[in-house]
C-alpha cells in the first residue's frame, strides 16, 4: 500500500501521501473468524443460579468451575459479543468498581485484555504493570499485598512467574482474584477463552445431549507439564467429555521424552474426568483427523521461557480437516505462520477477540453485578 | 489452606482443588482493626469553613495546616469511611476531574492509595510511574514539568527523591500538589492517615476539652532527622498537644547518637508549639506506658534507604499496654512481626485503611468540590 | 519564596512555613500566552462536512489533511478551549470509548497530553507506557499487536522511534490510529497545534482572503530533514499559502551544512505546494522581521537524540519583531531560556495548552462523535 522507513532513515524519498486519505474499513462483528455468537446464545438456556457462585469466589484454577457454571459464563460472554455497544452505554455495570490490574510479569496482551474489558462495562482500573517499581521488589509480602489491596479495588488481576503466588495472596483478600497466569501452572481465563471460542464455531456442542458423531478431536500441540494453557485448556475440556472424542497431545519426541511430558498424576486426573487422551509425535498424520488444532509455543520456566516443539510449523499447506479450525493463544512466535492469517481455519482471532467479552462475563459475575445484565435474574 | 507452589516446580503434584471452592469473606467494614469511623463522626461537629482553606492550596507540609482544618477532614474521612460505596454511585464528587498521579521515585501503596481515592470518587487519573520513562530524566526542568501538569489535570501528586521538587513545581503550578513524600522531609498525608487512626480508636480525644487523665502517651521508634513519615507525625502532634500527654522518641543509641536524632530546631519547634519530648533507648521499659506505638523502620536517604533500629522488633510477646495500639505507615520489614496481625494491638491495617478515606476527603476539599459531599453547605 | 532542599539534606533548617498557606492563583483562560479562542472561533464559520472526513481515517501524516478539515479542527479545538469545563460534565462526547495510548518511546508530554485530552471528554485510556514489558520486546510483530489492539479499544496513539511501524500497524487496524511521533519523520498533532497557535494570536489569517501585507514570515530554527516536528510544521503551511509571506529556515552552517538541511525532494514538495521558502544562517539580521520565531532543538536519530544549533539561543534581549511570537513544542533545552518565560513574545506555554484542546478536537472527530458537539449538525 504504501512504503515503509525504516529507523534510520538518512534520506526518506518524501512520502507519496498527496491527495491520498490512510482509511481503514471499520471492524464489524464477524471480522476476525466467522463468530457466531448469537447461535451460541440461543443454544444455552439462561440460567441466573450458576452465575451466583462466582460471588466470593477467586478464580485461581479452571478446576473449581462447575460445567454449568461456565456454559452460563459462555452464554454472557455470546450476549456481550453479540451486541458490544449495549453495556457501556447503557447499564454501564460496573460504574463505580475498581480493577486493580497487577502484572509483576510483562505482558501486554493480557493486561490490556482485561483493562480494556472492565473498561467497556463501565469500570475504572488502577494497574501495576513492572515489579521494579513495586513494594514486592523491595521485600513486601504478598500477604501486606494483599491487605492492600482490599483497600483499593473490587477485584484484583494477578500475573505472577511464582505460580504460588496467587495461592498465598487468595488467603489474605477479601476481595475476589483472578489467576491471569501463575508461571507454568495456570491460566484458567485463557482456558475458558479457548472453549468458548470453540462452542461459537460448533454451538451444538453446548446442548445438553451430544450426539457420539458430532464429538470432536482436538490436537494439542504442547507439553502439558509445563505449558500454562495447555494445563488449563486439558482441564478444562475434563469437564466436557460429552463433547471430546479424543484428545491428541503432539509433542517432539527428541525436545520432550514422553516421560516428562505429563506431571505426575496429570493424566490419571484426566482420565478419570473421562476425557480420552492419547499421545502423538506425528503432526502430519493426526491432521487431516483433527477437528480443532491447538497450538502454543512458550512454555515458561521461572522467568524466563523456552521455546517447544519448533519443528512443528503450522502453515497453510498441512493437510487440515475441512471445516476445522487453528487455536492459538497468541503471541505467537515461527510455530503458526502469518500465511494462516487469510485461511478458513483461522480462529485464532476470534478466540482473541472473543477473549475480551469471556473477560466481561466473568468480572461481571465476580463482583454481584450479573443481575443488571441478565434478562431472567 | 493448601500447598503453595514454587517459582520453579518440575514436577509439582496436582492441586488438590477438585470440586473446593476458592472462596473468601467479604469485607466488612470493621475488619481491618476495629474501625469506629461513625463515633467519630458524630464527635466533631460539622463546619464548613475549615475545609474551604483547602482550595486554592498546596499540601506540602502538614505545617500549614490549622487543627480546625484537619478536624474537618477526619470528619470527612469518617464519613467516607462510614459509608464507603454511597458517594461513587450518587453524588459522584469528582466526575469531570482528572488527577495527575506523577511518582518519580518507585511506589505502590501510596500511588495505588491515591489513585484508588480519587476513582472512588468518581475522578479519572493520568500516571507516570517510572522517572525513567520522563523528561525529567531527560533534563527538563521540574518548572517546566509544572507548567505542562497545568494543563493536563486538576491536581498533582508527587513523589520525588529530591525534597525540593514539589517546593520547585509549586512556585508554578496553578492547580493544587500534595506531597506524597518528598525524600526524607515529609509526608504530610500519612500523618494525617496516623491522627486519623488514633482519633477513630479514641474519638474522645476530638472534643475541644480533653481531660488530662484522658491523653495519650505516644512512642514514636525511628529517627526523627531522617524518617519522613515520623518527622510529619511529630509536627502533626504538636498541633493538638492538649492530646498528647509525652512523646517518647525510643532510638537504639549505638545507630543513633541522640545527637543526630533531631535537625537542628526540630526539637525546639515541636516544643515551642506544646509538645513535650522524651528521647529514650528503652523499648521494653516504655511498653507498659505506651498507649500508642508506632514504629516505621525505613529511612531515606537520598534514592535509596536504611533500615534503623533493627534491634527493635515487635512481636506478640512484648509488655503492651491493654488497649493500646501499634501503628506502622507500612509496608513493614522485620521491624513489625506478622504474629502481631491477629493481636487485638494492631491497628495499622486500620491505619491503612484510613489512609483511602482520609485522602479522598483532602482531594474532594482540594479541588473544590467538598459542597458535594456536606451536610451544612 | 521558599528554600528548596536538595536530595541529600543532613541537616536541613527547620521550615519557615508555620502560619503561612502555599497558596496559588488558579488558573484563568488566558494566563499561558494572550489566548484568543473565541475569536478564533467567531472567525471560522461551522461546517459539518470536513470534519466528517476523519471518521475511518488513520492520522499518519499532517499530508492527507485537507484544508478546509484542518480550519474546522480548529474550530472545534477553539470551541473547547473557550469553555473547558463544558463537555466532560455535559455532552460528555467520548463516554464509553477506549483509548489506546501507546508510547514505545519514552516520552511525558505527549502521552498525557493525549490522556487528558481523552478523559476530559468522559472517555478511558489503557495505557503502554514501556517497551521493556510487551510483546513487541518480545518478537511479537506489529501487525499482530495492531489484531490484538482492534479488541481492545476505539482508538490508538502511537509513539515509536521505528518510523516505519505506524504504516505497518495501520495496515492491519480497523480503528483509527493517531502517529504521535514516528522517529525522524512526522508528528501531526504538533503541527496543529503549531497552526492553532498562530491563528489564535492572528485569527485574521483563517478568513478566506488574507490580505498580502497581512502575510506572516515564519523563522524556523531547525533542519527540516531531521526532526519531525519541523518536517510536518512545513509541511501544515504549505496548506495554506495565502497565510505565508515566507518562511525561513534557519540553521548552523558549521553543523548542518545546507546539502544535508531537506530531504532529496522536501523543498520541491514545498515549493510546487506554493510556500516561499529561503535559508538563513544569521539568526540576528532575520529576527526583526519575523512574525513567528519557531525552535526546536531536539532531532530523534534512530533511538537517541542530537542536539542541532546550539549556537542558537532564544533570550529576552534579542531583536525580535514587535507583537511577534515564539513558539516552542517542548520540552527545551538550553536553546529557550527560562527568560524568555515572562516575556510577551512567549507563545509557546500558550501552544502546549492549546495542544490538548486540538487534540481533544481531532479524537472527538476521529472517533466519530463530532455530532455531539456541534452546533449545525
């Protein structure tokens, strides 16, 4: 469209601009992947009680969920998504509450995430966003944190690479935290941003009964012991086996022995949800099978991350199931190229997308005020 | 409660969260030190002209301010604080204003306690939480920085390193600052938030004739040359010494000469105004009299600090007086043992607390919006 | 007034400040230079139309503006700046938007300028204010934060030394992106600003006809090739001829020798645009004749900045054209002396408060709310 500079430019050529105006066509709601929210929203009957239990309740671990406590979840987040302008001017249901956004680990994409969220219900925000600056840095509890910060806000966003962390801050609020990563243990809200993006692309998968022949395989490339948001996503999926006909865990043999690919207990945990869990080391030959593939890169190890299984690349030419779909919890580094971007299998948009309006739903529930949102409370 | 993980976990076990519920008390408003806002509010009498003095304003000091003044604002504050959510949903005090929150030196709790005031009324805030990130570090002038905040907000705060930037910037600026710590001078909102906390645990001591059997004895352990926070409370004392029976200033001698103890005429002023002064090196000997005590361990010294009187340590154990309090402007080392959290003593998660409401009264007087929230105006 | 402390005080003398106010006159609509908007603002009729130009329409350089668009954004920047305390109690035009206000490049001034801007129309910013903690330190490519910020809010500002990177990021937005300074190469709203400033101080030069002896001479102390805020000054005039007798640039020949001065085809754009250009190393013999003296010392060059013209120094005593002006973007340097502050010719505290406003104008028009606050629509 038009030439770059790069960052030292000696002698730009001027910019050929003249007459010409930068326009951008605006977003609509069905831009980024073919989101379906408004299906999604008619399929789940609402339900006011399961939504009641997120009041004074931390969100520490997708494990405390009830199922249909998180289709409720889902539904809310369809009806936010399906009519995004609604809230903010009109119930404006969080005025008056504040988010105290903590980020002792750097991100962008998930702070904002969740600023951008409370903000559009109505909410303001008081945000932490370097541990150098912070009291922690200079030898503070997190317990003394904690008392703190029940003073400050209604609910506290918490992300920290010591995944005990939130564990020792929870026994000191009053107010209700949320788990927004805790180094390679969890990362619950992503799980519930991943099936919810999930049910948009299949709602049927959220009705009551599921036939065994719409069940669906999903391909998770990763290492579940030490991927955040593979731990959640797999336990998150336990808590649905009526809809998974299979789980396939795709690791690199050589970078993860298939020893080390589960913690202890993990899988049996899993099993005994009745989720069906089967391990592969051949990207290539499960594709064309699965029906959604999922792919994240980082693993975080202490501060720091490493990087796996970079000799699987997910490209537009692999052989996908027609109709199947590419989740990725983004960033992304090599592992998913950008030539996915304008593929049909593409929903890793959406899921991102759609992120903000599962966000939404849950803070509106965590601090009492799903009943102005909600038609049957 | 349950096991924590560790910031490097190989092979941690799976939590044990399966159908528990992560669930908290909510928060009361007497939890954090039993908090009597509402006696005191009934004790002083409302009047409105103490507070106007407030506008048009700098809080720099807490010298300049006149006792009648500061009687109104704890008013005000116990007035907040006895009813914290009414004003953010209703009268909305500070909608429209915007508050310029500028923390050149690293902080959390007094930044997000600022911060959190102001939303609570309904303000929105603009920050700068890093020196590195400004043109202050690119060598613009504090002057110059004050000119730009004129036009950006309603009203500053700072904290600086240097003692002499907010004497600097308030030679220019036309909307209010308040010193939020300004090196090792002082700290003029924390000893407000200190008087505040004694006032709610005896409101007694707010009615115009407090009988001489009814004052108090407060020990201060620290350093009064080099601690902001105790040279701020020692000037606010000295403004209501019909309060005050003695202040025992407990140092250990061997870190503190007694020579060293004071600036020179910082004894002679806080006497001059009615104060009477002990200097002691006896802890354990001055507990039984004490009927508050309050230790603050951190002393600043230019960009970084020093811990002084790392011989004085409370714990649970010590010869208190029933019914006294132990005070801390957190957050806390060693000085201040968590065994003292559930002891009926401590009162500085109160103080703490206070310290929100105390300041959204000072922010409301500052930007001339206190007719919002009175009764008598 | 007062003594100043330094950062390291061993022995500071005790305050004079007992029984004395740090009292401040508040702010008046014309304390930072002569302001004249309402004149302004009676000048230039209202027109819908042009204005509605800016919806969909990113901001990358001050080339794509026409005219007539510009002359209403000051229009409206004249209308806010006449009553600042209107719209964010009343209209509120920006309720329920989200401001993305991202500076990859450190910088104060032009962040909260932009911040406030937005919250003083009622709307809510998120905020990046450091490389070190996102994604982009971390590999994440432009393009991908650009998907990332079209969930999260309605706008973008964006400050990065890669010049290239806003042309990259808009590619891929779908809402609006403001440059807030590209590197060497433009910053837009300083230019506005630039021009609102001078047709507040002559608001005679907005009518349709300017009369040729009511043309201005414009010095410009600067290297047109190296720093953006001279680049897109030029660039704003060339709009508008009929205003310009001249306009001199005026540089170093020692340090910038007129070879290296313009782009290879900066002064043929200017030129075929109809601006009378001429070059000048002897700032003394052009000053009496300058209606406008514009400087600005700082020029970006990759992440660092350089220093031009030094030997170029602004003080009182010098022979400036009587009524003439001197603007300044700011932050200075040596190049402005604090001298010039009291003078008459100071324009430039009066360029940095207009900047708000004409910032507060083109986000209301960009983000499509221009109707709530205009008069004919």
């Amino acid at each position: 469209m038009r030439s770059r500079r790069t960052a030292v430019v000696t002698n730009p050529a001027v910019l050929d601009l003249e007459d010409e105006q930068m326009r951008f066509a605006p977003l609509g709601p069905d831009v980024y992947g073919r989101t379906q929210p408004q299906t999604l929203l008619t399929t789940i009957e609402e339900q006011a009680d399961p939504l009641l239990d997120l009041v004074g309740q931390h969100v520490v671990s997708i494990q405390t969920f009830r199922p249909q406590t998180l289709l409720q979840l889902f539904r809310l987040a369809a009806k936010y998504e399906s009519n995004p302008g609604r809230y903010i001017t009109h119930s404006v249901p969080l005025r008056g509450k504040i988010l105290i956004n903590a980020f002792y680990e750097p991100s962008t994409r998930t702070r904002l995430s969740f600023d951008s969220a409370w903000h559009r219900l109505g909410g303001t925000s008081i945000n932490i966003t370097d541990r150098a600056t912070t009291g922690i840095a200079k030898g503070e509890s997190l317990e003394d944190v904690a008392h703190m910060f029940n003073n400050y806000g209604d609910c506290v966003v918490l992300r920290e690479s010591d995944s005990g962390a939130v564990f020792a801050m929870s026994q000191t609020l009053r107010i209700p935290i949320i788990n927004a990563g805790n180094g390679i243990d969890e990362h619950p809200t992503q799980a519930m941003a991943d099936l919810f993006t999930i049910l948009k692309w299949r709602p049927a998968l959220a009705k009551q009964q599921v036939a065994p022949e719409q069940r669906i395989r999903i391909g998770v490339i990763g290492v579940p012991a030490r991927m955040r948001t593979v731990r959640s996503l797999l336990r998150i999926l336990a808590k649905f086996p009526q809809m998974v006909e299979e789980v396939v865990v795709i690791h690199a043999a050589d970078a993860n022995p298939e020893a080390s690919l589960f913690d202890p207990g993990q899988q049996e945990e899993l099993r005994e949800a009745g989720l069906k869990l089967r391990i592969s080391t051949d990207l290539l030959a499960e594709l064309p099978d699965l029906d959604v593939t999922y792919i994240n890169a980082i693993a975080w190890v202490g501060d720091s991350f490493e990087v796996h299984g970079d000799q699987f690349r997910l490209t537009k030419d692999l052989p996908y199931k027609p109709g199947s779909i590419v989740l990725h919890p983004l960033a992304r580094g090599a592992e998913l190229s950008t030539c996915m971007d304008d593929s049909p299998h593409n929903w890793y948009f959406s899921q991102a997308r759609g992120a903000v309006f599962l966000r939404m739903a849950l803070l509106t529930c965590m601090v009492d005020r799903a009943e102005r949102v909600m038609d049957v409370v």
